[in-house]
C-alpha cells in the first residue's frame, strides 16, 4: 500500500511532518512498505517551480534556444548562451496540497542579465513557507534561498557555470529551533549546436550538473551534521526540429531526456565526509548493481511550439518523472501550456499521479515572465 497522510491529522502530527518535510527526504512519504529511500537534508532545495520545465517532466539540465531563463534552477551552464538577453520570472507552487496543511507553498523570483554575448549572470529567490499559519500561537516556519549564478559561453557551442545558494530555514515551527543557515553550490556544463539541413535546422543540446553540493547539515538543536545535502548530478539530451516557414508562423518541436541521481550513500549511519559520501554513493547499494540503477530517476519532455508574425506563441507540453517504487515511487505525468505576447510569457503546468503513486503528488505551477532579446529566436 501506498503511504499517505490522512486529510484528519492531528495538529500534533501537522507538526512532525513539517519537521519531517523539512529535514529529511520526501520521498519517502511516497514510498510503499519495504522501500530504501535515500534520506537526505532539507531535500525541498531540490524542488524544480519552473512551470515551463515542470510541464515537460521536470527536464531543465537542457534547454530550448528560445528560452533563456533555465539556468534560473537547474544548469547554469545554459546562462552561457544568454546573448545579449534579459529577462525574469515569477512563478508559484503550492507544494504537497493533499496534505491538508493550509499554506504550504513555495514562490521563486528570478532575474538574470548578459554581459556581452558569452556571459550571462543571475539571481534566483525562493520562499518555502511551511504553513500552519491559522495558529496565532506559534509562528510560521519558511525557508528562504538567495542564489547568484554565473555561465560562461568559452565557445559558441560549450559553456560552463557555477553558482552559489545561500540557505535560510527554520526548519520547523516551534519557537525553540535554531534556523540553519548554509552555502550550497552547483557547477554544469552545458553544449548546442544546430545542423542545417533541407527541412529546417536541427538542434542538439547536451547538458550536464551537479547541485546542491554542500557539507553535512545538522539536525534541529543538534550540533553535529548527521544528514547529507540533496546533491544531485543530473545529465539530459535535447534534440528539436524547426521547420522552414511555411506560410504565416515559425514551428517548433523538441524532446528531451534528463536522467537524475542523488549523490548520497545509501547508509547515512556511517561517518563520512559529504565529498567521500558523494563518491561512494555510485557503488554502495546494498542490493548491488541492480540497485544502483534504481536510484536513477528517468525524465523526458516534449514541446511543440508555434511562434506568429506579430509575435504571439503558443506552445503545448507533455513529459513524464519516473522514480523507481523502491526508492520514493514518485511516478507522475505532466503537461504543461505557455501563451506569450512580446517579452511577456505566461506558463502552467499540472502533474498527475501513475497508478500506484501517492495522490499527493497531484499539483500545478503558475509563472510570468519576461524576456528580451536583441538577437532574433527560433
């Protein structure tokens, strides 16, 4: 059976699955009985608000050359390629609503800015707030990230990019905790190129990450870190097709692929250093290779897109996020919808549980953005 949390919850219980969303992995609120969740630290820094890429499975270690403000979150490689862009965007998330838990949401704010035509900087804000705002009594919880990211294009087809993510949390809401405050960092990498040829252009991306890269976290009042952070190496392939006009309009169509791994060992009772953990983390399953391959988490998306004359665009998306049952059963499909007119883009997306996975897992994301760039797009 699928574990979930009953809409009856006690206050009390409200207050151990705060604690619990916010110190350790999620995942296992999905998980069947049995499973071997990985446990991680304050595993909502992982959590991707994009609407856009949230329609397309999650997928945002690649990127569409039409879009600019990927490296707001995954890869910030992609700012490399911002070419005399700027631009950003908005958007909201209200995170896990099956769990009757009135508040819990998460909002990001993100801008970015290229310098030149090679180098591309960003700043990205987010605001978890953990809910239970109906109860005067006690204050209510939120995490707060601040990021700068930074991507460099050396040629016109590779660039590269790190960033910085300063954490704020609270952890939880009873009024004796002592807020976490960490540094996490992310490199990537980040290749395009377009193939010419009689039908359209072709595009390939190939793009590479790891986030989240941070020392141990300490537990509530505890001194001594015990938990991993949610780092996370990420690797994907885009590949898209833009047909030659072909009356009014400019068509689009681009599938991606983007395959995910925790770099945390599977027994966090063991002493180790984040950097050793990350290491051992490729080989340490205790079912072996066969287990290892669970750990992989399989994305893809689909886009098509029509861009008009008087700049107006639609674009239609569809993907899909597959965790192995044993390590979190996060299994859900979703899709997604952008109108844009100008520089102002609007996007949503929804997600749908598969069968067998947590009705929890069931949300939508919302954004606004704005982008303008003095070089045509495809």
């Amino acid at each position: 059976m699928v574990t979930y949390v009953p809409q009856s919850m006690t206050f009390t219980m409200k207050y151990s699955i705060l604690f619990f969303l916010s110190f350790f992995s999620f995942s296992t609120l999905f998980a069947q009985a049995g499973s071997r969740t990985i446990i991680t630290g304050f595993p909502h820094l992982a959590l991707n608000t994009n609407p856009r890429t949230g329609g397309m499975g999650e997928v945002g270690v690649v990127s569409s050359p039409y879009y600019h403000d990927t490296g707001l979150r995954q890869n910030p490689a992609v700012l490399g390629r911002t070419q005399g862009a700027y631009g950003g965007r908005i958007s909201h998330f209200p995170w896990l609503t099956n769990l009757a838990i009135p508040g819990l949401n998460v909002s990001d704010l993100g801008g970015f800015v290229s310098v030149g035509k090679r180098l591309g900087v960003e700043y990205h804000g987010r605001v978890l707030r953990l809910g239970l705002n109906q109860y005067p009594a006690y204050r209510n919880p939120k995490d707060q990230h601040h990021g700068i990211r930074l991507g460099w294009g050396i040629t016109p087809a590779w660039s590269i990019g790190m960033g910085l993510t300063y954490v704020h949390s609270q952890g939880t809401n009873l009024p004796e905790a002592i807020p976490l405050k960490k540094w996490m960092g992310e490199v990537g990498l980040d290749y395009q190129r377009f193939i010419p040829s009689d039908l359209g252009d072709w595009y390939v991306n190939f793009g590479l990450a790891a986030t989240n890269l941070g020392s141990k976290i300490a537990v509530g009042n505890n001194p001594n870190p015990s938990l991993f952070s949610p780092a996370t190496l990420q690797s994907g392939l885009m590949i898209g097709i833009y047909p030659l006009p072909q009356g009014k309009g400019q068509m689009a169509y681009e599938a991606s692929v983007q395959f995910s791994k925790l770099l945390v060992p599977s027994d966090i009772t063991i002493d180790r250093s984040a950097s050793l953990g990350a290491l051992v983390s490729f080989w340490d399953a205790p079912g072996g290779l066969a287990e290892e391959w669970q750990e992989v988490i399989a994305q893809w998306g689909f886009e098509t897109r029509k861009i008009w004359p008087s700049t107006v665009m639609l674009a239609l998306r569809a993907g899909g996020f597959l965790e192995a049952v044993p390590k979190g059963n996060r299994r859900y499909f979703t899709s997604g919808v952008s109108v844009g007119w100008q520089q102002l883009r609007l996007d949503g997306s929804f997600s749908v549980p598969l069968p067998g996975a947590s009705a929890v897992l069931r949300s939508w994301r919302l954004g606004l953005a704005y982008e303008v760039n003095i070089f045509s797009k495809k």
